[in-house]
C-alpha cells in the first residue's frame, strides 16, 4: 500500500479528511491507478469530510479502488506514523526509512495490554495532537485498545525515581514483539505523565523522538541546561548520547524508533541536580 492509498482512508468525520481523501485519489489518478470516473466520486465527496465514497462508487456501478480495502486499526497507524516520521528532517533520517518499508508485511497478532498511565493520559495528550494533526490523533486514538502497553522496569527505582517508574508506558507497533515484525528495529509510542523528570540515561541504540506535544524540555549531558522543545521538533541521539527530558503541564506522547541494538539495556547516569530540576517541574 503506497503512501497515498493509506491516505485515502482518512478518518470519516474529522475536519479536513475529505480533502486528503480527494487529494490522496487525485495521486492514484496521475498514476493510472484510478480511473477519471472514480476520481469524479472522490471529489464530489470532499466536500463532505463524513462522506465514504464507497457506496457511491457501487450506486454508479464502478469498482472500488484495487487495494484500497482498509487495513484495520493497527495498520491504519503503522501508515500514519510512517507518513508522518518519514518527512521530518533530522540526521538519522536515512536509518529510519530504512526500517519503515510502505509495506510492513503480515500482522501478527499480540495481546493488547491495558496500562494506567495509557487510561489516565492518552486522551489529554491526543486531545492536544488533534488541534494541529486530527488525522494522526484519530489513527493513535483507534489504535491504541488494540497495542501491548509497558512500564518500563530495567532501571533501578532508586536511579530513575518513583516518578518516572510509574508515570510512563510505551508500546511497539513495528519491531521483534510488535504486530508488524522487524528484527533489531522499534518503532513505537511513548507516554510520560505531566511535569515529570526522566533522568539523565543512555542507551547503545541510535533514537528518534518525534513528540506529538510540547513544549517540553531536553538537557543533552548531566549539568548542562534544559532547553525547550516544541512539539513536532524531532530529536535524534545517536549512540550512547546521554540525554533528559522533563515534561510540560501537558503529558509527552512521542513517536520512537531505535534503528538498531534494541535489546541493549539503557542506563541511568547520575546527576547531582535532580531534585532542583523534579522540584521546578511543579512550581
């Protein structure tokens, strides 16, 4: 399934989904994959964003567009975040392409995993995407029942601080354990609650962090000063490259990717000024 064709099935009702559905057709079209009479369908249809063109192309006899049958929820958000990550730019942009292939194979099935953090915080923080991206906001919302959520718990509590351990979750949608398979390759979403601290860490997988709010602030060495980032600024650390993040009044989601050595554990690094930074966080 090409780019476009995901596009075309654009959540019906949200504001501005009848648009990409015709401007997703109208690039079918220019490739000969859709006829001018079924171009003509989707077009009357886009000024309706809850308008399925599907059954006015059966009322008029024509046939539906070949491979455009709606892939499910999973698959739906496996072409929304490749769609969205594959056009920000930043250094490890190559290596994360490399892993996001349009056609991601068979998906297999995993068993969904509720989480606290997940119930308390997904809605606010994808009520907050929505203002900007309603499209990819719908497709994490459909989603998210259906993912294996997990709070992570490699790090020492005493390192990383009761916060951050039960304030965060994460799922995988493409790599070893996720519904599309990958090997030594993670692409996910990851949650942290409000005005939490996620201590200085390291890690030997090169990452992407594509977070979907902001502003949230990001220190890049223990000691340095905290800087904020926007959302939909991505951040790309290249191995071991100690990094922090505290977040804002609303919760972080992001997408991540780890192009490589997923299985190495990451690693606290100590830090004198955490309880000046977790304090200020609340202030």
């Amino acid at each position: 399934m090409t780019d476009a064709r995901a596009l075309l099935h654009a959540p019906f009702g949200v504001p501005g989904s009848g648009r990409v559905r015709y401007g997703a057709a109208m690039a079918l079209f220019r490739e000969g994959r859709m006829s001018e009479a079924q171009l003509e369908v989707y077009r009357e249809a886009s000024a309706h964003d809850g308008r399925d063109p599907a059954p006015i192309l059966a009322e008029r006899g024509l046939p539906p567009v070949p491979g455009a049958e709606a892939g499910g929820p999973l698959r739906s958000l496996y072409d929304s975040a490749r769609y969205y990550l594959l056009g920000l730019v930043h250094p490890g942009a190559a290596d994360v392409r490399a892993g996001l292939p349009a056609d991601p194979g068979p998906e297999r099935a995993v068993m969904p995993l509720p989480n606290p953090v997940v119930a308390a915080w997904l809605d606010p923080a994808l009520d907050s995407v929505a203002r900007t991206h309603p499209l990819l906001a719908q497709a994490i919302r459909a989603a998210a029942q259906h993912l294996h959520w997990v709070t992570y718990d490699a790090y020492p509590r005493a390192l990383i601080g009761d916060a951050f351990a039960t304030g965060h979750a994460f799922a995988s949608i493409r790599g070893e354990d996720a519904p599309f398979t990958a090997a030594d390759f993670d692409l996910g979403l990851f949650l942290i609650a409000p005005r939490t601290l996620y201590r200085d860490h390291h890690h030997a997988a090169p990452e992407l962090y594509a977070p979907l709010t902001g502003p949230h602030h990001w220190r890049f060495g223990p000691g340095d000063a905290l800087h904020a980032k926007p959302a939909h600024d991505p951040v790309w650390n290249p191995p071991h490259r100690p990094h922090l993040t505290r977040t804002g009044a609303t919760p972080f989601l992001a997408f991540f990717v780890w192009t490589r050595d997923v299985n190495q554990i990451a690693e606290v690094i100590p830090a004198d000024d955490w309880p000046e930074l977790e304090a200020a966080a609340h202030a």
